[in-house]
C-alpha cells in the first residue's frame, strides 16, 4: 500500500531517514524509494529535539522494487479560499495531559500531528479537565502539559479548540480514562454530600457537581440516588467552594487559561467550548450510564427530588396559583429503564401533555436554560476582545424521538415534544451570548437504530439545524460514536451543507486513536476531509495516480512490493 500525506505545503521523504520534519518544513512532493528492513525515523523540531515515531498504530508504506511513485502536492481550499468549505478538527485522545499535568508521549502526538496535518485537518480539539489543571488547590492552576500542546500544534500550522471541561472523565460512552474532578472539590463533596447527584441505591456519580435551583441544591432521582458528575447549578450563587460559588471558580478557571494563553487565543487557539453539565453538555445526568443505573434505550429519569429542588419547585407552584402542584415531582414518571408507553407521564395521552404536566416541564428545563445563562454570559465576558469563538454542546438524545412526549429528552432537561420546539429557547440563548452551538450524533442514520427505540437522529439533527437557523447562531457538529466507515461520513457530509445557509460552520471528529490510522480507515479519513473542504462533495479518491491528481492513496499490486515497513504514527 501507499499512503499519500497530505499537506498544502509539504509531504515526508521516506528515503531521508536522518530528518523527519514537521509537515511545513519538508518539500512540496514525495518519492517512497526502496527501504532498507531496519530503519528509524527521527523528527527534528523546535517543539521536541529527536521525536521518534512511536508505537501505538501502524500504517503500512510499501516500496517498490524498481520505481519510485510521485505523489503530487495538493492545492485548492486548503488555502482558505473555498468559502463553502467545513474545517475538520480532530479529538485527541483524553489521556493527552497527564495527571502529572505534562503532555502524555509528547514524541507521538508531535508525529500524529504531522499526520492530520498532511491529511488536511484544520485543528484538534483537546479537553482542559478542571480536574488536573486546578486539582493542587483553590486558584493553583497547572498550564504547563497545554502549553507544550498549544505549542506542538501551532508549529505544525493547525489549530485547536480547547475544552473547559469541569466535569469527570470516566463512566461515559467512550471513556478510556478516569480523571476525577479536583481533590479539593471531592472533599467539599464529602462534607456536603448535597452537592453532587446520587442514584437511588445512594451511589454517587462525581462527573459534574449537580444541578439544582437557584438556592444549595442537589439534583437525585426520585429514589435519592446521588449523582456527583457535576456541581449543581442550584449552587451557581452559592459560596459552598472554600468561599466560592461554582460559577465563580468556573470563571476563575477560565480567566486563567486567557491569561495563560492570551498571545495564542484567537490565531492558534481558535475556539473555547465550555462545558456545562456531565459530558461537558447542557443537560442533567437523567441517564447515568456509568454506575448501571441506564442503560440504552431507557426514558431516563427526572433530577429534581432533593429537598432543594423541591423547595424552589413548592415556590414555582405557589407562585403558579397552584401550591399542590408543588408537593413533589412527578410520581408517574416511571425509572431509567422503562419506555414511554410503560409509564403514566410519558405515554401517548399521558401527564405530559396536562396543564400539571406543563407546568412541570418549563420549570423543569428553565432551571437548565439559566445554568447555562450563567456560565456562558461570564465566558463571554472573559473571552471578549480575544479573537477566539466560544462554542457550548448539546446532546444528541435521539431515542423516543418519534413518540410524542419525546421523554429520553425531557428527563434530561429538553423539553421538546411533538407540540413544543424544545431546542429553539437554548439555541436563542446560545445566540444571545455569540455562541456557537456544537451538536453530537451527525453520523447517525435512522435505519440503522433499533425500531423499538423510536430513534431518529436525523429528524432530530434537522430539528437543530432549523432552531440555530431561525436564532442566527452558528451550528457545529461530532459524531456521537467512533465510527470510521464510508457511511457514517457520508451522513455528515449530507448534514454538513444546506442550500438554506444552515450547515455546519464546523466538524469534530471523535477520536485520534490507533484505529483512525489503520488503512482503510485513514483512507476514509483523508477522502472525508477533502470533501469537506470542497463544501461537501462526495467524491472517493482514485486507485491510481495516473492523471497525477492533487491528492492520492493508492494500493500497490502485491507483486510488486518487496518491502512493507510498518511506519508508527500515534
């Protein structure tokens, strides 16, 4: 096989094995010339002296026996020029700080970079855990593992978009570490354990301090399950941080990183996404996967039983002209893993769609809609002036979709049904504070979901789609699973233009793993990306190279490769 790097500048020489240069340092052209069977490739930069590839995937470069193949340099919208173009941005992997707080096998990422850079990638995106930068104390704050990053990248000439991740990593989908939230943090939980969800069996979930009213609440199911992903909003005012309140240290945190980084924000560091909830998404942890509670395709079930929820909702009610509507939540609502028809609230004429039942739900999700009010009116103060945009993520909860309660979404804070447009009022608010609203399951289709489970992704994408258009905020996109398949990327090719004006400004892929550079996979990775930058064209790369196109990866005929290295880029 031969793999064609793709740069607007630049591409490697394998024959040179003595300088392995960053993607813009090397020549316009590439020659893969016969390889001796023992090699070593060395990188030369001003990031990292002598970075050597190391071991975590391979792609296989083969060599011909008595010719070289020229692999033409690339030209066009990587430039900018292509106004229809979508930039790509990839994840990296969670684990990229380490919890000593340096950049985890700094000598890999130097050369993975260097790949998505030849591919035409625009950026990575990495996640900032408040957990590992702010975990020494109150207001120590450890950069140093971000700002190798920040630096890596910007010599390779890509970009990045940089999470404030205040929740817990671990127990997601996805999740191949644990990074808990800051020590400091968890000892203010053991003290007061009212300030993190808790599971029915009184298990806790430390992903993100819980949400609640606008007193010291916390957010537990009806059975009083504690969930401590995330510090509940009903805190936002409260000092219960060593003097403190949530929001205060969420605007500290992020005042710090500006600080850190005000010379790379808005050329290098081109995007702060700011997490809101467990996920890093706006929305309440109605389906706690982690501690077994849920498990797919289950309705999930309201946060909202602690005796501080209950009082703002007693408060609500009264203020309503209804106090009996205030006595508790909804008793009919069902548990995690029941489906709408199973219970009394969300079945087809059920508790929902009453007078009660409406009550319930706006007070429900306006608690959500002013937590994340409060987080993004002080980000976009912070951030104002820098250059860089700001970007909040909301969740692609697609199953039950297609019943009319749309109850998956409800318990989670969305109070979207077949008679309300739930994601209007948050795609406003997002539009309020100039930011863009990045939203997950792009690759999905509806025919490949269970028909039990009433999913449908793309209905719910071309819901958002409208609701951004009609608030005049920009639209972004992940996919919501690892998938490396020419379908999945076709799906957000579809999504990603409209000839309505509402497509996405951006992608991010999830994630920079081994598999990613397996090779098909990297093939569909590279086709995906050049069709993103010609506004969304599919086209598949050709077999061969005759025509000398801009961009090729071809497979060599068995025959006719003598040697196969194996070339270990992340």
């Amino acid at each position: 096989m031969t793999l064609t790097l793709r740069s607007s500048t630049s591409f490697i020489n394998l024959k040179d094995t003595k300088s392995f240069k960053t993607a813009d340092e090397v020549v316009g052209s590439i020659c893969y010339a016969q390889i001796k069977p023992t090699f070593s490739l060395v990188a030369k930069s001003s990031v990292q002296a002598s970075h050597v590839l190391e071991h975590h995937s391979l792609i296989k470069v083969g060599s011909l026996a008595e010719k070289w193949e020229k692999l033409h340099p690339l030209s066009g919208p990587h430039d900018g020029s292509n106004s229809s173009k979508v930039p790509v941005f990839v994840m990296l992997p969670l684990d990229t700080v380490t919890h000593g707080g340096n950049l985890n096998k700094p000598r890999a990422m130097n050369a993975s970079l260097m790949a998505l850079k030849s591919a035409g990638v625009e950026g990575v995106m990495v996640d900032a855990w408040w957990g590992l930068v702010e975990k020494d104390g109150p207001l120590r704050y450890n950069w140093e593992g971000y700002a190798e990053l920040v630096q890596m990248v910007k010599h390779h000439g890509l970009k990045i978009q940089v999470v404030m991740s205040f929740h817990q990593c671990g127990g997601n989908v996805g999740d191949s570490c644990s990074i808990p939230l800051p020590p400091w943090v968890l000892e203010e939980i053991s003290k007061n354990p009212d300030l993190v969800y808790t599971d029915r069996s009184g298990r806790r979930n430390p992903e993100y301090i819980s949400l609640g009213c606008d007193s010291m609440a916390v957010l537990r199911d009806r059975s009083g399950r504690r969930n401590p992903e995330y510090i509940s909003l009903g805190c936002d005012s409260m000092p219960v941080l060593r003097g403190r309140t949530p929001i205060q240290v969420y605007s500290d945190f992020m005042r710090s990183f500006r600080d850190r980084f005000s010379d790379d924000l808005g050329d290098v560091i081109v995007e702060v996404q700011v997490g809101m909830g467990p996920c890093g998404e706006l929305r309440y942890p109605s389906y706690p996967e982690g501690n077994g509670a849920w498990r797919f395709p289950g309705i999930g079930e309201f946060q909202c039983y602690d005796k501080y929820m209950r009082a703002s909702l007693r408060a609500a009610a009264e203020e309503a002209g209804n106090p009996d509507w205030g006595i508790d939540g909804p008793q009919d609502s069902g548990e995690y893993n029941q489906f709408p028809e199973d219970t009394g609230f969300f079945r087809r004429e059920g508790t929902w769609n009453t007078e009660y039942g409406q009550f319930f739900l706006e007070w429900y999700s306006s608690i959500l809609l002013q937590h994340g009010e409060n987080i993004l009116e002080a980000a976009e103060g912070i951030f104002q002036g820098t250059g860089a945009k700001l970007s909040g993520k909301v969740a692609g909860i697609h199953w039950h979709y297609k019943t009319r309660s749309h109850a998956a979404e409800l318990t989670a804070g969305y109070y979207n049904t077949r008679n309300r447009d739930g994601y209007l009022p948050i795609a406003q608010m997002f539009a309020k504070h100039g930011v863009v609203l990045n939203f997950t399951c792009m690759e999905m289709r509806d025919g490949e979901q269970p028909e039990n489970a009433g999913c449908s992704p793309e209905g719910l994408v071309q819901q958002v789609k409208m609701a951004t258009q009609a608030a005049g905020t920009e639209l972004a996109g992940e996919n919501a699973l690892e998938r490396y398949d020419p379908a999945a990327y076709g799906q957000v090719l579809a999504t990603s233009t409209s000839a309505s004006g509402s497509g996405l400004s951006a992608f991010t892929y999830l994630r920079l793993n081994k598999r990613l550079f397996e090779e098909e996979n990297w093939r569909h990775m590279v086709e995906f990306v050049r069709n993103m930058s010609e506004g969304g064209k599919n086209r598949e790369l050709a077999e061969s190279d005759t025509q000398g196109s801009d961009l090729y990866i071809g497979f060599v005929n068995e025959k006719n490769i003598e040697k196969t290295k194996e070339i270990l880029l992340v």
